[in-house]
C-alpha cells in the first residue's frame, strides 16, 4: 500500500471508532419539532443542532409512534421550551433568554438548551426505569428506544479536552502541487457556553508530495505544528494562531548531466482557522496563512520551488472523545 493510502486508512479507521454510541444508539430517537413565533430563518438552524445534538431520527409516524414532542415559542427574546416525552411519561418546560446573547450565537445556543432539557428528561429512565404507577394515555415505548434514550442523556456532548484527526490538502502557489497529509490534534475548552466559549488548540501536521520542473522532480516533505486560540461562532470554531515547522526540499534531475541537491529549513507565520461539525464526529476544516521565513530550492532553466508566502489547506476529519 502506498503511504498516501495508508494515510487514508488510518483515518477512517480512527473514524470507525470514534463513533459515538452503540450500533442500537446510531438509529436515534424519533422527536418532532413545532416552532411557535420564531423567525423563520432561526427555526431550520435550532432543529439541525438539536437533532445531531440529541442523534434524533425523524418520526415516520408523528400520530402512532412514541415520539419525543419539542415546542419552542418565542416571544420577543424570551422563548418558551416544552418537551412532551413518552419514554418518560412526563412533561418538563423551561423558559430561557437571549437577552444577553449575540444575534448570531442564538440558534447554538436554543438548539444546546433544547437538547440539555430533552436529555435530562431522558436521564430519568435510569432513576427511575418503572414508576410506581403507569402514566396515562402514552404511547407504549419499546426497550430499545428506552435504551438509545439513556446513552443520548448520559453521553458528554462537551467535554473539555479532546482530540481530532483529519487528512489535509496543503496547497502553496509558490509549489504548485497539492500536498497530502495527516493533522493530529488535541482541543481544550478555556470557557464554556453561553459566555462566548473560547479554546486552544495544538495541530501536528506532515506534508509529503512532488512537483515537477522541466529539469526533473523535487520532493517536498513538511512537518508544521499550530498553536492557535479560537473562538465558538454559531456551528463554526474560528481561531487565530501561529505555525512553526521544518521542510525538505530533494531535487531528483531527469538528465544524468545535472546534479540533484537539498535544501531544509523551518518556516514560520502566522494563520487563521476554520472548522464547522457536519454531522456526529465527522468535521471539515480549513486553514490558511502566510509564512514569513520559509525555504527555497533553485531550479536551474525554471522556477523555483519555495516554501513561503500564501498557503491555504483544507482537511476532512472526525473528532475524537468530544
């Protein structure tokens, strides 16, 4: 298998493992949504959130199927939570305010609310799994959803410390060719919802690929480490940071007359991240930058390859523990 093969394998490997719950949990639950007075483009935004939240399954059967009821009615910035749960038999409502949230924040955050509400109802099935007395007129639950319920309510959504690991398209313009690589990495929680969560981040990353000349091949192999502190934006974590690595440049000449050579040095500068949860642990990343102090291969009768400058990457990954 080639290493770039090996790459790929490696994560979706980790990928498979990291999956969150048990094969039964990945069905979730059927819940419906009704918005009451909410502005429309809030409403598709809380649901989307909620429902990864919570692994949710939409309900092929709203009037036969035990399904979990969420009603969300907003008036001004006060929005009115209710939860009709047939696994528990019970119905919790919560009043919440986005007075002191920013315009942008508030579908995050309802749609964390919702799901801190529907989990800690869920939560019940483990306190008390047969009440004294049946409640009435509720659908019969099975014991599997019942099951699927209690790992979704015990299950930490937000842990503090986590990992992540991701395949990464490096490009820069100065090189020409993309680069494959593998970016490993660990996040840390400094604040925590709903004040502005901010967290740090380290990434290692390598880099191996080619790029061709007129004169033959250079081979460019990189490692970079990334220390950035970001910021939690709605479903995006945007952070800013500085990156330091080495690279090797190796000239492999196509004509036996010239002499193949190499160059190594680090590069340094700073860079700007981007990363949004698609859905479960699976993330899609972006990061790009400019280095001030790289390293430069002469090419004799064309250019040169250099890495310096503009560069931009994107990855595909999961996260790990989170």
């Amino acid at each position: 298998m080639s290493r770039r093969g090996s790459v790929l394998a490696t994560v979706l490997a980790i990928g498979f493992v990291a999956r969150p719950g048990s094969a039964s949990a990945s069905e979730g639950v059927p819940v419906v949504f009704s918005f009451e007075g909410c502005d429309e483009s809030l409403s598709p935004q809380v649901e989307r959130i909620a429902r990864i939240e919570l692994h949710a399954a939409p309900a092929l059967n709203r009037d036969r199927d035990a399904v979990t009821r969420i009603g969300v009615a907003c008036a001004d910035n006060d929005v009115q939570l209710a939860v009709d749960d047939p696994i528990t038999g019970k119905r919790v409502e919560r009043t919440v305010s986005l007075a002191a949230i920013a315009p942008e924040g508030h579908g995050r955050l309802l749609a964390l609310a919702i799901a801190e509400l529907v989990r800690s109802s869920w939560l019940e099935v483990e306190i008390t799994p047969a009440p004294v007395l049946a409640p009435a007129s509720v659908p019969t639950v099975s014991v599997e959803q019942k099951q699927r319920a209690l790992e979704v309510a015990l299950e930490r959504k937000q842990r503090p410390l986590w990992a992540f690991a991701a395949i990464d398209g490096l490009y820069i313009p100065t090189v020409g060719t993309p680069l494959l690589g593998l970016a490993l990495g660990a996040h840390g929680e400094l604040r925590r919802p709903p004040v502005h969560p901010l967290f740090v981040e380290g990434t290692l990353s390598g880099w191996d690929g080619a790029t061709s000349r007129s004169s033959g091949l250079i081979t460019i192999r990189q490692l970079a480490f990334d220390g950035t502190l970001g910021l939690h934006a709605s479903v995006v974590d945007l952070a800013l940071g500085l990156r330091v690595g080495w690279t090797t440049l190796a000239g492999s000449p196509s004509a036996s007359r010239l002499r193949g050579d190499s160059v190594s040095g680090i590069f340094v500068g700073p860079l700007l991240t981007a990363r949004v949860r698609i859905v479960g642990p699976l993330e899609v990343g972006v990061r790009t930058g400019w280095l001030l102090h790289g390293e430069r291969g002469t090419v004799s009768g064309d250019s040169d390859v250099t890495v310096g400058g503009y560069w931009a990457s994107l990855a595909v990954g999961v996260r790990i523990g989170s």
